[in-house]
C-alpha cells in the first residue's frame, strides 16, 4: 500500500494492452469495495426488477425479486473479488461508518422508528406506499390521482424498495420507511469513504482522511440527515446512495478502465432515474468528462465503455416516458421547500474547507472528477433556475435542492486537500503518528453537529397509526375528525391512513387539520361522529365527559361523540 511521489510520473506508467493507462496508485480494488457495490446491488436490481415486472404487465412478487436481487449481488461480488485486495484496516473502518451512523439514525427516530419528517410531501410519500402495499402494482388508474395527486406519476423507486423490504421481513410499509431510508443514508456514507480513499494519494493519511472524509457532510447536518428526519425528501435521499455508488464506478474506471464498471454504472444510474431522476445530470456529465479526458483508451473502446454505461438508463428512461408516468420529466417546474445553502446552514468550517478543497481538486488531476461532479451539480443548478423561471416557479426550489447532493464531493475534495496539506506540513516520520488527530476532531466536529440540531416532536407515531388502522377497518372514513397536536398528523390519518381523497371533500377545507379549530368544533354539538386522539388525557375535560372511547392504543383513541351529530359519507 506504499505510494511514491512520483506515481504519475511517466516511468511509472506501464504498458497496458489497448494502451490503457492504470495508476500505479489505487488501481486495485479492495474486499470492502466489492461487498459494498454487492451491497449497493441488492436495493437497486430490486428497485429496477419491480419496475420493469410491473411495466410487463406482472404483479410485483417480493421474494422472486429478493432472490434476484442476491443473484446479481452474489454475481458482482463473485466478478469483484477476483480482482480484490484484502485490506482490514479499510474493511475496519468502512464497517464503523456505516454501522455508527445507521445506528445513531435509528436511535434518534426511536421509540417507534417510523418516519421522523414533517410537512405534506411526508404524507404524500406515504400515501403512495400504503397504496403500493394494498394492490401490489404501481398507479394504472389514473382516477387514483384524485387520492394520490400528482403521486400516480412520481418516480417509484424508493417507494417499491420499502414496500418490498417490508413484505421480505413480514412487516408494514410504514415501519420500514424510516430504516429503509436510514441504510441508504448508512452506505451513502461509506461510499464516501471509498470513492475518498481511491483519490488520496499518500498511504500514510489514505485512511484516516478517508474518514474524515465521511463525517464531513455532517457538518452542514440540514442537508444530510436533516433532508429526511425533517424535511421528509425520502426519494431524493434514496437516490443519493446510488448517485454516489455511480461516481465510486467511475473513480474505479479511471483507475481500471473495464466494462465492468461502467455496468455497475449502469445499474445504480438506472436505479437513480427511477427513484429520483434530478440526480442523474450530474452523474452522466462527469462520465462524459471523464471519458474524453481518458486520451490513452482507444475512441472505439471509449465509445463501448460509454454505452455500457448510459444505453439502459436510457432504455428505461424511454421505457417510462411511453407509459402515462411523465411527473419524472415535469419535475424541473416543481415548487416547494429546500433549505438555501448559506453560512447559518453549511457552517463556516465546512465551507472554509470545502472551498480549499474544491480549488485543490481542480488542480490535482487524480481527484479531478470530484471538482468535475460539483461543477456538474452546478452547471444543473443554473439550467433549473432558467428552467423554473420560464414555468413561472416563485423559488428555485429544484436548483437549491442540488446543495444537498454537492455537500459529497465537497466533503471529498476536502478530505483530498487536508490529507495533501497534512502530509507536507509534518516531517515524514510524524506524519502517520498523527494522522488520526483530524479524525478525533471531525468526530467531535460532527457529533457536535448532531447533537446541536433540536428534535422536533414526531408527526407519525405508533398509538395513532394503530388508531388510524382501527378506525380505517370499523369507521366510515368520512366521518373521522381529528384530534392531535399538529395538523400534519391530521393531514396524515386522513389521506394515507384512511384513505379519503386528496381532491375532494374534507381534504380542501383548510380548517380540516387545524388543531385549535378541531377542539372547538369538539366543544360545539352537532359535529362529526368520530375522532382519532393523539393525547386522549389531555383534551379538554368539556371534550372528555361527552365522548365514549371505542378503542385506546396507549395514549391515543378512537372516540365517539355522545348526543347529535352530522356527516355525509
């Protein structure tokens, strides 16, 4: 694992068939890199052979995907490991980033591990599971759009990888949606970990660096964990794992040019369009770049590479614009909430660093694809600011969310130039002694990160989804008022819960989910029937005294009011 200065030296460069060009530095994969595309592998076949079953006109039929979705796990890691190196000390570290933050994600959604977000795109999201769940196909019924909205035509991919996880585990959407996501998060992180290792030259800082380089983007905490814990873009942060899994294949192909990579390429970009499309950009600009810099390949070899790579995203992103799902292409005029990057949200010492760092990857051509993929990401920001403006969007809302995909080959870069700059700064015999100080105060860094951020109280939680079920089986869901603490929970139960149109009725009353309103239409005679509690002790006492509880789920219930009532199911 000992590297000299001059790897990029001419001498240093042997003849390879083809005249392909490897680097005498990192060329050769690792045992952890082979179990993480394996690992990688399994969420996106089955994302992809869900799609294109359910495109064929078959029912989504989980376990005949799960075994799949092995085979080509087992295959990847099988044509891998031929090529792989055995190297603890990464198969150490790869293991800790991705079990610690899996980890520490699940136990901030406990105790009930359900989704932690907020807002309506969380119910939307979950109104699509739930209907995934119950006919095991995607949306053909374009009057579903009425209860799903523009939901029917939203890219499915993270929706069918939960739906399948929870049938593979004998559990519900809902339970999975947040462990689910969290992996995803888990393995982003490991990625990092490995496409940063790949690009820092020297062995002495290689993995330590390589760490830091994973716990950077917890830094700016709002656009990394915060994007699903309580913004609720379950989608978009599914679909960066793949986005980063397909730059690790390209890192890989620019230090082993193969066909190989460029089909694990392939694989997660697929998988990408069809969780989350807006990421793809990027990913295939900074292939094309790095494809017409590789001037010691052969054109013809070049060319093969580069349709290995794109042809099937661009079989499927064909596939799915002939079929009446266009939400994927309207996108681009989407509005809502992101969080604008700024000094408050990134914090001065990620963007110090990764300014540093950005400018050094420009320069140093062996981590030049990490300056390449942020400009990229860049580039794609502006085309959507004049995109959204042309549709007559009031925000940039699709260009600020590309902030949430460039805090990774920030972090990267980053890592790339602090690892350069400690290895010139420190005589040579202090240089691995002290590498792990910058890890000790990352970890402190993040963690402070983490801990500083406030933990809202959850929106869904498990004594009202079980009172939502009860009312869902013996209710009329028409009639079904709501009594909780935030309007999101309301709007929750009775879209994705209950079942009740998005489009019609109830749900175009704004009063509807208001809480101070619900009480006092509580209060007040002559209301609906039926209502789930969040907190049943603490309601009212006016409101406690005139109900009868039909159900109790810990501190929520299913109450009926006593004396006259109306509803028009």
């Amino acid at each position: 694992d000992t590297v000299g200065a001059d790897c990029f030296a001419p001498k240093a460069r042997p003849k390879w068939p083809m005249n392909i060009r490897r680097s005498c530095l990192n060329d050769k994969l690792t045992r952890v890199e082979a179990g993480a595309a394996s690992a990688a592998a399994v969420p996106a076949t089955a994302i992809v052979a869900a799609y294109l079953a359910d495109r064929l006109g078959f029912a989504i039929a989980p376990f005949p995907i799960l075994a799949l979705s092995l085979a080509c796990a087992l295959g990847v890691f099988a044509a891998l490991r031929r090529q792989a190196t055995t190297d603890i000390g990464p198969l150490a570290a790869f293991t800790a980033i991705v079990a610690g933050t899996f980890a520490w994600l699940m136990w901030r959604a406990r105790p009930d591990f359900l989704p932690a977000g907020s807002g309506s795109d969380l119910t939307h999201h979950l109104a699509l599971l739930a209907y995934l769940e119950a006919h095991g196909r995607l949306v053909h019924d374009a009057t579903a759009g009425a209860y799903l909205g523009e939901m029917i035509d939203y890219t499915p991919g993270a929706h069918l990888l939960i739906v399948l996880s929870a049938a593979w585990l004998r559990t519900s959407a809902l339970e999975m949606a947040h462990p689910v996501i969290a992996s995803t998060v888990a393995l982003k992180c490991g990625f990092v970990f490995l496409i940063a290792r790949r690009l820092i030259l020297d062995a002495p800082v290689r993995l330590p660096f390589a760490i830091v380089a994973a716990l950077l983007p917890w830094l700016p905490y709002v656009f990394f964990a915060g994007s699903f814990m309580d913004q609720s873009f379950l989608s978009q942060v599914a679909a960066e794992l793949f986005a980063l899994a397909m730059w690790w294949a390209l890192v890989v192909w620019h230090d082993r040019p193969s066909r190989g990579a460029m089909m694990l390429f392939a694989l997660f970009g697929t998988a990408a369009f069809l969780t989350w499309p807006i990421w793809i950009g990027p990913l295939v600009l900074t292939l094309a770049a790095l494809v017409l810099s590789a001037s010691s390949i052969p054109w013809r070899t070049r060319l093969w590479h580069l349709a290995l790579a794109v042809v099937p995203i661009a079989i499927v992103t064909m596939l799915y614009a002939l079929g009446r799902q266009v939400y994927g292409f309207q996108m681009v005029h989407a509005v809502g909430f992101a969080v604008s990057p700024s000094p408050r949200t990134l914090g001065w010492p990620f963007i110090a660093v990764a300014a540093a760092g950005m400018i050094w990857s420009a320069r140093d051509r062996r981590a030049r694809s990490a300056a390449w993929l942020f400009a990229a990401i860049a580039l794609q920001g502006a085309a959507l600011i004049v995109t959204g403006r042309s549709s007559g969007a009031a925000s940039p809302y699709l260009s600020l969310k590309m902030a949430y995909l460039a805090i990774y080959p920030l972090s990267v870069a980053a890592a790339v130039m602090l690892a350069a700059a400690w290895r010139r700064a420190l005589p040579p015999a202090t240089v691995a002694r002290h590498a792990w100080l910058p890890v000790a105060i990352a970890v402190l860094a993040a963690g402070r990160s983490a801990a500083s951020t406030p933990h809202a109280a959850p929106v869904v939680t498990q004594p009202i989804a079980q009172a939502g079920a009860w009312a869902r089986t013996h209710l009329p869901p028409a009639c079904v008022d709501y009594l909780v603490a935030d309007g999101d929970t309301g709007y929750w139960l009775h879209l994705a819960v209950l079942g009740n149109p998005r489009a019609a009725g109830r749900a175009l009353e704004p009063d509807t989910f208001d809480p101070h309103k619900a009480i006092v239409r509580w209060i007040l005679p002559g209301g609906l029937p039926y209502a789930i509690a969040g907190g049943f002790d603490a309601l009212p006492r006016d409101i406690r005294a005139n109900v009868d509880v039909l159900a109790r789920f810990g501190p929520a219930a299913v109450l009926r009011r006593r004396g006259a009532s109306s509803c028009a199911p």
